[in-house]
C-alpha cells in the first residue's frame, strides 16, 4: 500500500514538476521524483524490481541533481549584499545580474576626503568612479557647473571617448567611490563583446541622464 503511494507521489511529481516556470523547482521535483520512482521499482507488490523503470529513472536522477547544483551555484554566484544591491538598482538595473558582477569585481572601494580633486579636466585619465556616497561639484576653467552625488559616475565620457576630461571634479563631502582601472576595463571589454555592450550601455545612460539634469537646472 505504502509503495503505491510512492509510485502515485512520483508521478504526481514529474507532472506537477512539469509545470513549474521556476528552472530550480522543476529540477527539485524531477530530483524527488526520481528517487521515489526507484524506490517503487524495487519495492512494488509484484515482488520483482521493475529493472527497465530502474534503469531509466537512474540518470533522470542524476541529470536533473546535476543541473538542480549549478543553478544553486549560479544563483549562489549572483547574490548581492546590501551595498552591491543600492549599486546594481541605482545605476546598472538595466543590464543582467551576471555582466553587473563581473563588472564589479574589477573594482576597488576607496575613499576620499573632501575637497580633493578626483578628475582634473585635460589631465591623463587613469580612472573612472562611480558615487557610492557623499557630494562632488564639476567646474569647467574654475566655473562652478553642478553637484553631482550617489549613483553618478565621474570620468566615463573619457573612458568612452579616449579623450582627456573636458571638466575637473572635486568632492565637497568625505566620499566612498568605486574606482575602475581604464586599462584593466578596456582588457575585460576587448575579450568579452557582451561586457563591452553592458559596460557601453551603463555609462551611455549615465550620460544621457547627466544631460538631462543640466538642462533642467537651466
């Protein structure tokens, strides 16, 4: 009675399990399935294990434990800490988790006091930034334009264009910024096409909404 159950739960599994949109519950109950379709094949009441139904229900096992793992993995690999998540929603929301990740492992948290010069207009651009926190101010010859704060990126029309910064930023405030290096980005973008159309996409929408704010400050 007990191993009927079993094999009316398996397949009530590999149904149920057929519906789900979830790639990771899908793969579970394939998993569940699976172990309680062998277990019926051994243990059924016709006293023999049903060896065809063993045979097959084995790597059914197997495949979907294997892929059940690298989801886990993959969904592991993209997890974001509270910092990461206030950074990925604020100015990368519109490109994948994944390209977000490999995009800020290449960088490094730094720390600046106020009233330091972070990019100096027609200086060599070693570094572009991105503001974690705290207040900067663009000027152009000396000539205060705007504030910029969190979630803005300093130096990216250089970095895009190879040209030297056309306006100097200082910050106002203590700042945390994230610091990319030009060189070690333009290797990344060189090697992966699709981290070069994340990376383009990101800075070209940091842009357009620099442009706008200006024009409504005017």
């Amino acid at each position: 009675m007990i191993t009927d159950v079993i094999g009316h739960i398996s397949n009530f599994l590999y149904t149920a399990g057929s519906s789900f949109k979830n790639q990771l519950y899908l793969r579970l109950s394939f998993v569940f399935a699976a172990i309680f379709e062998i277990y019926y094949g051994f243990y059924h009441i016709a006293g023999e294990p049903l060896w065809t139904l063993i045979v097959w229900a084995i790597p059914l096992l197997f495949i979907n434990l294997y892929y059940f793992v690298k989801l886990m993995s993959e969904k592991k690999s993209l997890y974001l800490d509270p910092k990461e998540e206030k950074i990925y929603y604020k100015s990368f929301s519109y490109i994948d988790k994944q390209y977000f990740k490999k995009i800020l492992d290449k960088s490094k948290w730094i720390t600046v006091e106020e009233k330091e010069v972070i990019v100096k207009e027609n200086s060599a651009l070693e570094y572009f930034y991105l503001i974690y926190d705290g207040i900067a101010s663009i000027s152009l010859n000396e000539k205060f334009i705007t504030f910029i704060s969190e979630g803005i990126f300093i130096g990216e029309m250089s970095f895009l264009t190879s040209s030297s910064p056309k306006a100097t930023v200082t910050s106002n405030t203590k700042m945390t910024l994230l610091r990319w290096d030009k060189e070690e980005m333009l290797e990344m973008m060189e090697k992966d096409r699709d981290i070069e159309n994340a990376v383009k996409a990101v800075l070209s929408n940091d842009l357009v909404a620099k442009i706008e704010r200006l024009n409504l400050n005017n």
